[in-house]
C-alpha cells in the first residue's frame, strides 16, 4: 500500500499574455492633448459635469457626451498616500500618489506627485495635506501615457 | 420578498493558511464542501444546484476555476452559477443562491468560495492587473494604495487616528485568538500595531490583512426544509449595490465621500428593509463585516448605520464593537486575521449563520438572534449585506 508524500510539491508556472489595449477616440484626444501639455475633460451636456479624464458617456445621465473642455493645470489635492513598502512594478519607494481634482473639474484624476520631501519621520509633509493645491508638470519626452504627467505643490514646501 | 425564506443549514471552512501545500486546489474546495455538506446533514444528491464564487482568479492562476473545481465541489449534472464581483464575491454567492431559493427556482443550493492568494509571489502586482490600463495602471494603482487613499480623507474629515485604527487592529487579532479557523493567531499589543512596518501612510502591516488560502461553503435551502433539520440560520433581508469605477469619480461630490463608501450604505439600506429593521445599532446582536484594513471597519461602522455619518471613531473610542461591547463587530477576527479574498464574504455570511445559529464556539456572541454579514470589492465598489436571524419569519 502506498501513501502520498509527506513533501508536497509545487510546480512553476507564469502567464505571460501582451495586449494591445482599444483606448478609443476620447482617451486618444487626452494624450494628444498631454503632448501640447494640456489636460482635457469632458462635459457633460445635461448635467453639466465635467470629468477628467474624459469618456464619451455620462454615468450620472446615462447619455453621450460629445464635448471635450480644457480644464486646468492646477488643482487641489483630494486624497493622498505614501507609498513605503515596494511591490514588483513598483516604482522605487518612497513614492507619493495622488487624487487631484484639476480647477473647473467636477472629479479627481490619479497620477505620482513629486518634488515633495517624502521622509515620514515626522509624519506626512505639509505639501501632501489634502486640500493643499498642487500643479500639473510635463514631460518634455511624452510617450502618451498618462505619466507623461505629475503634480508638484504649488508653492515648494521643503 | 415573496416566494419562500431562504435558510442557512450548514457551514463548512478550512484552516486559513498562507499556503495548504498538502492539497490541490480543488482538493481544497472538496475539504470546504464535505464538511459544509456534514455540517448541515445534506446530501449530495439534495443539492439542486450550485453558486460558485471565486475572484480574482489571477491569484490561482487558472482561468474558469469553476471548470476545474468542478468535480471537487460536486458539480456534475447540476447547474453551475459563477457570481463574481471581486471581493465582495463570497457576499454575492449567497445573495444569489436565496434569491434563487425564494424564486422558487432551486430547493436547496450550495455555495462554494475559493481563494488560493499564495500561488504567486506578489499579491500587490496581481491587484494592479484589476485597475484600467489607460489610465491607472500605469500609477501602480493597488489595494494597499487604494485603501490608503480612502484613510487620508477618514483623516481629514472624520478624525480617523492611528490609535483608532491600532484599537481595531488588536481588537480583532484578540478576537482571532478563539477562532480556531483564523489565519493569524497571535496576541499583539497597540504598540506593536504603531511600530509595525509602513506600506502605504498612513497604513502599516498590522492594519492590513494576511493573504490566505482557503475554501468555504454553506448550504443553503428554504425555511420549511429547514424547520426539519438540527439548526439552521434564516435569511431576513439581503441587499447588494455597486459605485462608478473610477475612484476619481467617487470625489466630486457632498453625496459621494470616497472615505465613507456610499454603496456599502445602499446595500445595507436594503437589506435592513426587507429585514424590517429601523435601528441596527440596537436590533443586531453581532456584525461580521468585510473589513479587511482596520480604517475599513471604521467607515463601515458609518455605511451600515451603527454610528452617525462621520462618527465611525466613537464605536472605538466607546469599545463598543469590542467582544464585550453591545455591538460586537467581528468575533471571528474578521478577514485581517484570515483573508482568502472571493471566500472572504461567504465566511462572514457563514461565521453569522453560526453566530444566530449559537454554534460559533469560543467566539459566539451570548444570545445573539439577529446577525449581519457583508461583503465589499473592487477597491470600494462592489458591497453586498445580509442579515440572518435564529428565527424564521
Ligand atoms: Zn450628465
């Protein structure tokens, strides 16, 4: 009679899968607008919302939205974190992100917040404090991603 | 609703490890279903159908779990349902299986959760995958960031602390220590929870949850079949609800606080209408909440009504979701102390059945009558909420 091991076995394995993401027109206009250095929403023509980044529906009235708006390249800080602790993919740590709702946006849009000391021995900088206003900066070399921008304070808070 | 109530007969669960080497996964999903099957002195051959919830299944790495866990979980010539609404999953399989039952479609139905979190090496990577390529991923976008977002508002606006949060921390492994199915078993301190490791500010590694394997089932049927069996938990209001995707979405308004999540209050909302409850602070015994970071708990605390809008921290400040408290939240420990993510909310749904049912253990809650469970997934997106009662209608 024979019994099953007493040392299991684990057998290696990896998903390895590329994709081309559709990202459509609206999501194509807000990189070519990251290019120029300009941060598109969209507005919604009943409610009058205005979503960055931008969709081509309205959640809120359920209809198409068919209007592209610049919004602007500053904002205020609507929730915000440090990142501490790597993971793989990660960036090197410390990190901050943020949500930033941009000036005439009615929504927040994620991206990594830089030029901020990071150092968390005395708790969270001031410049990270919710509410603080912060500015959109470009990459001089855009590669139409949405890292081809971040926020930094607006005034240096070092 | 009308048609028949829906009842819980039984409840089956492993031990919550961070990897069971000795089985297979689906060998883990048969241990799961053979002792909810025995625990609720079912049959096989009774079950007229079964819901399976598992997700994500990045973390097992094999796409249709449900095809290759189909054997394990008896499945063959029955229907097969899969729910899947990320986290919240364990919460929706119930949800389905008594709507079916009250529906009349099904008599008896089993509910089958899965979640092997340690076949890869990095939880993290694998919850990035579940955000939007365009514009999210590339931010490394994660749960661990998500809910670190979610506490700097609780911060700013709802005086969330660190030594709130370190309150629920050691409240909860506490509670985990007379949970003999519970991942994490060991006695800490607030100061170890304040000096634990940094992950995200203002989130440090005793508030977040370990990554669990693990398998839960319950068997569910109508209250009439039930009456005729040793125990049985009764279904008294369920309610489930979802928000927008895009977390930025979520901040724009008065109406939407990403700090206090607004669908976990939809679902809630329904599930205390159909349970005819006008006051759950009072009316429940005990609350199995899907929280799995301790600022979670303290929003939900909001969400499902149990203190003001922006008051979550009194609970804590009262300890009065505290074993000893008049609203214990939790005696299982909860999903920081064990935490296999699409099981997760069916082992809240399960531990309230027990709860109701007085066969939760060294953990029950004395004469609690009245139990509610929830579920949330999708960094804040998806909730379900059910209560369970010891009695039927
Ligand atoms: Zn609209």
């Amino acid at each position: 009679m024979t019994h099953p091991t007493t040392v299991p076995a684990r057998l290696p394995g990896e998903w390895r899968i590329p994709y081309q993401y559709t990202i459509g027109t609206f999501a194509s206009a807000f990189f070519d607008a990251l290019r120029e250095q300009r941060i598109l929403g969209c507005r919604c023509g009943q409610c009058g919302r205005v979503a960055v980044p931008p969709k081509s529906f309205c959640e809120f009235c359920f209809i198409p939205v068919e209007e592209l708006v610049e919004v602007g390249k500053e904002g205020v800080i609507e929730a915000v974190t440090v990142v501490t602790a790597p993971f793989a993919g990660s960036p090197p740590v410390p990190y901050a992100v943020a949500y930033v709702r941009p000036d005439g946006a009615t929504s927040a849009i994620c991206n990594y917040l830089q030029g901020v000391d990071l150092d968390l021995e005395d708790g969270l900088n001031e410049a990270l404090r919710i509410e603080a206003r912060v500015k959109m900066v470009f990459r001089d070399d855009p590669e139409g991603r949405v890292t081809d921008f971040w926020f930094e304070p607006l005034s240096p808070a070092q | 609703m009308s048609g028949p109530q829906a009842a819980v007969l039984g409840f089956g669960q492993t031990r919550y490890k961070t990897s069971r080497l000795d089985v297979g996964t689906p060998e883990l999903v048969f241990e799961a279903v053979s002792r909810a099957l025995a625990d609720a002195d079912t049959e096989l051959s009774e079950i007229d159908a079964v819901v399976f919830a598992s997700a994500p299944e990045v973390f097992e790495g094999v796409y249709e779990p449900e095809r290759w866990c189909l054997d394990a979980f008896g499945g063959v010539g029955k229907p097969v349902i899969r729910v899947h609404t990320g986290g919240a999953t364990g919460g929706s399989g119930p949800l389905a299986a008594a709507r079916l039952i009250s529906a009349g479609v099904y008599e008896t139905v089993l509910v089958v959760g899965l979640q092997r979190t340690s076949e890869t090496a990095d939880a993290q990577a694998v919850f990035t995958t579940i955000f939007d390529p365009i514009y999210e991923q590339d931010v490394q976008l994660n749960v661990i960031t998500g809910i670190a977002l979610v506490a700097s508002r609780q911060m700013k606006y709802f005086g969330l602390t660190e030594d709130h949060m370190a309150w629920i921390s050691v409240k909860n492994f506490t509670n985990a220590l007379r949970n003999p199915y519970a991942h994490l078993q060991k006695t800490i301190t607030e100061k170890d929870v304040k000096e634990s490791r940094s992950l995200a500010h203002p989130l440090r590694l005793l508030h977040t949850c370990p990554r669990s394997d693990g398998s839960a089932a319950v068997v569910m049927t109508t209250a009439a079949k039930a009456k005729t069996k040793a125990h049985a938990a009764y279904v008294k209001g369920l309610g489930c609800a979802a928000d927008v995707y895009r977390i930025g979405d979520r901040l724009h308004d008065d109406e939407s606080d990403f700090a206090i999540p607004r669908a976990q209050a939809w679902a809630a909302t329904e599930a205390y209408r159909e349970a005819g409850i006008t006051n759950p602070r009072r009316e429940l015994d005990v609350v199995e909440v899907y929280a799995p970071f301790a600022n979670l708990e303290i929003a939900y605390y909001e969400s499902l009504q149990l203190a003001p809008h922006g008051r979550g921290i009194e609970l804590v400040e009262t300890g009065a979701t505290a074993m000893d408290g008049d609203i214990p939240v939790v005696p299982s420990g909860g999903c920081m102390t064990a935490n296999p993510i699409g099981a997760t909310g069916l082992v809240r749904f399960g531990e309230a059945a027990l709860q109701v049912m007085g066969r939760a253990g060294d953990h029950q809650v004395d004469g609690a009558r009245l139990a509610l469970a929830t579920a949330c997934g999708g960094i804040d997106q998806f909730y379900t909420a059910a209560v369970l009662a010891a009695e039927p209608d």
